[in-house]
C-alpha cells in the first residue's frame, strides 16, 4: 500500500460536503503539514505543492466504521490490525472501533493497549483505531468485565458482539456502571433459544431450501427487552447490525419517548434480501441473516426518516477455507470496508433514498457522536481528516484486489456506481491505485 506524508498538497476542484459545518460546496484545499491550510476556489499552487485534480470527486469528514472484526489476537490467519487498517483506508475510512470476539477477548486493559498500539504503527498511523471491549469476561455473559480499566485503556464502548448480553440483569448493571464513564452499551440482539441450529432467515425461503431458521422475532424481542432497560437506568443502548421491520419500529417508538437509544445497519442488510440465500453461496450467511423484502423496505424506510443513525459494515473476515464448505457448516460473516461505499451510493444515494449529505452523516458524523469522539470539520486550520470519493465512478468488485487478507464477500463481479478515492489522516494519504479518479 502506498502511503504518502500530506506535508504539501493541493486537492483542487473538490467538492466538500460537510454537515457539521452546513457546507457543500465547490473549491480546493491546500493542505501542509497535514492541517487544512486554506480552503478557497482561488487557490494557486504554491511552491512545492503536490496538485490532485478532483473535479467530481467528494471531500467530506473521515468516514469511521464503529463496527469491524480485526480478528487480532488469536486469529491473525483472517485479517490483523495492520490488514484491517489497509482495508479500511482502501474503502476509505479513517477510523474503524473493533469488536471484542477475538483470543483472548478485549476484556483486559492489556489487550486494549496492544490493538490501540499496534494500530499507530499500521498504515503509517492513517487509520485510527478505538477498540471496543467486552461487557462481560470472556464474553460468557456471567460476570462484568472491568469496565472502568477497559475505559481508561481507551475502550470507547463495551459489547459481546458476537454473542448477546443474554442476562437482563448483567445488562441493567452495564448500562449503569457503562454510564459512569459516557460509555454505550452495544448489543448483539439475538434471543439465542430461538435461533439455535439457523442459518438464514425464518420464513418462505428457509421453508423452501430446508434450511433451518432464525426468526426476526429473535432479535425483536432483545431490543424491546433492552429498550426497557435503557429507559429503567438512564444507559446509552446501541444496537448492532439491525435487521428487521419491527426493529426499526421500536427504536423509532424508543427516540420518540426520548431515550439514549441508536442503532445501526449494514450495506448487505439493505442491498439483499434472503433471497440470495438460493445460491447456497456461503458469503450469503451472516448473523444477523439476509431478511425479507419487508425488512429491506422498513430499513430503507428508516434511513430515509432518520431513525436508523449509522451504516457500519460489520466487517468480518474469514479464510477461503472456512468458508468453501457445506452452507450449514460455514462460519457467519462477510467482510465490507472496502464495498461499503460502492453500495451505499449505488442502493441508497443514486436510487434518492438519502442525499449524499445524509451518507456523510450515517458514516461519519453520527458514529462519532455516539462514540463520544471528536468532531471532524473540514475547515481552514483543522487536521484534514478526509475522505475522498467519486460519487458516479463505475467499477466491478473484484475481490482479488482488496487489501483484507480476507475475501469473503457476496459482492464479488457486482457492478457498482461511487467508489473511494482516497483517505487523509494524521498527516499521512493514500489514494487508491485502481480507482480512474486517482
């Protein structure tokens, strides 16, 4: 991956679409030193400066996924920080927080240490990386792990992602210790009685496969649970890779009374439906399942309306040998950082169900915020911390060429419209190799 100092550089004719500061707009930037040195139409070339021409690309705040498996430690064979930083930068984020599934689980400050270290030394430090740490040891749901270590680490939030927080007392107790420290509780909604033994969705198509099914009641049922509790303690509640129709209308009706609730949902949950399911192709199956096209409508519906609050990618990693086996064997999960882009602006910006501004907000402004992390503007005197992208650049995926040491993707030979460009961070740039806009 080639990685360049942003010491003097000029991003000429880019078009800037910043929500926090209302602006979209037009002009160039002049970044040195890796801090915005001027933002004008007018700008020259100053001495020494590197001259990217931009015209239909997007300038907007660095994309950040709250929601990736970097897999280290314990299962460096699927992605490491440093490929899961090379990805991340190759779709364009400039920030990822990583979930606690791994070996050991991010359930010791240790652990937090080592990712947050590791991750300044990857990619030249371009991608920051905010761990998120278990809520409970080992991930079992038994006991709380120590979350006042876990925060001052710098574990920016706490889940079993992976697993639900099973317990509904060991979950009222998270989100009151969680609060102490501003810290959300993020849950894996899945009622895991009901869903033991599926693999995809409950309904016509599993009926019709033979495929045993996990019903989106599941998952309805933990987050109603939950929203109560929320609501009881005061906590911050966010739940993961939402789903479902009823899940979208119960955190709709949960920000109507007011509560500290958000959610999330992934690109494959609102580009495919269960139906895809049919090719028995293993990148089909993911926990939460592919649902129906009810399902696909409410959650359309919800990023339209504002009740959905972020996209992240759920980006999880497997070797081809993990998943080249029989459908009810392979492991769950597809890899998404470097497509979420593509398939945000081909089946939500170009099909006008949210502006483009809209997207800045769900990939960069709103994870920040429930992450409590800093504000990124694109600003005269701030760090530029950017993400460039071609909103109408058409390109097919190809799977082959992605950094992830990974590839299991259900994308693979999709065409798509919008492609990443580029990422700026911490002083550092990359634009991407096989993008024509770069």
């Amino acid at each position: 991956m080639n990685i360049e100092r942003a010491s003097n550089l000029i991003l000429r004719n880019v078009r800037i679409v910043d929500p926090l500061s209302g602006v979209d707009k037009i002009t160039s930037i002049h970044i040195v030193d890796g801090s915005i040195k001027a933002i004008g139409s007018s700008l020259s070339a100053a001495k020494g400066a590197v001259v990217r021409e931009c015209e239909g690309m997007v300038a907007a705040p660095g994309f950040f996924d709250m929601h990736v498996h970097l897999r280290e430690p314990g299962f460096e064979h699927k992605e490491t920080v440093e490929t899961g930083c090379m990805s991340a930068a190759a779709g364009g984020f400039t920030g990822v927080s990583c979930m606690p599934n791994t070996n050991p689980a991010i359930d010791d400050e240790s652990v937090v240490r080592m990712i947050r270290a590791k991750a300044r030394d990857a990619v030249g430090g371009l991608v920051d990386v905010h761990p998120i740490a278990a809520v409970s040891l080992g991930r079992k749901g038994e006991r709380l792990a120590p979350l006042a270590e876990l925060a001052a680490a710098g574990a920016v939030a706490f889940t079993d992602d992976g697993d639900p927080v099973h317990d509904a007392e060991i979950m009222r107790r998270a989100l009151e210790y969680a609060s102490m420290f501003n810290k959300p509780i993020i849950q894996h909604a899945q009622d895991m009685p009901m869903t033991r033994g599926g693999v995809m969705n409950e309904g016509f198509c599993s009926t019709e496969l033979g495929l045993p099914g996990m019903p989106g009641a599941a998952e309805d049922v933990v987050i109603a649970r939950d929203i109560t509790l929320s609501g009881y303690t005061g906590g911050q509640y966010h739940v993961a890779h939402m789903s479902t129709g009823g899940a979208v209308e119960l955190i709709r009706m949960a920000k109507s009374r007011g509560l500290r609730v958000t959610c999330e949902v992934t690109p494959h949950h609102f580009v495919l439906t269960d139906d895809a399911v049919r090719t028995f192709d293993t990148n089909t199956k993911m926990n939460p399942p592919l649902r129906s096209a009810d399902d696909v409508a409410a959650i359309l519906a919800g990023l339209k309306d504002g009740t959905i609050d972020v996209i992240a990618t759920d980006h999880a990693p497997h070797s081809y040998d993990e998943k080249q086996v029989e459908y009810q064997a392979a492991p769950f999960g597809i890899i998404g950082l470097e497509t979420a882009i593509g398939l945000t602006m081909t089946a939500l910006v170009h099909k006008k169900v949210i502006t483009i501004e809209r997207m800045v907000q769900l990939l960069s402004v709103n994870p920040r915020a429930i992450l409590h992390l800093p504000e990124i503007r694109v600003t005269e005197g701030s760090m530029a911390n950017l993400t460039l992208f071609h909103p109408d650049e058409q390109w097919v995926v190809d799977p082959s060429r992605f950094y992830s040491r990974s590839r299991n993707t259900p994308f693979g030979g999709s065409s798509l419209k919008g492609r990443p460009v580029g990422a700026i961070n911490n002083g550092v740039v990359f634009f991407h190799p096989h993008s024509a806009a770069s």
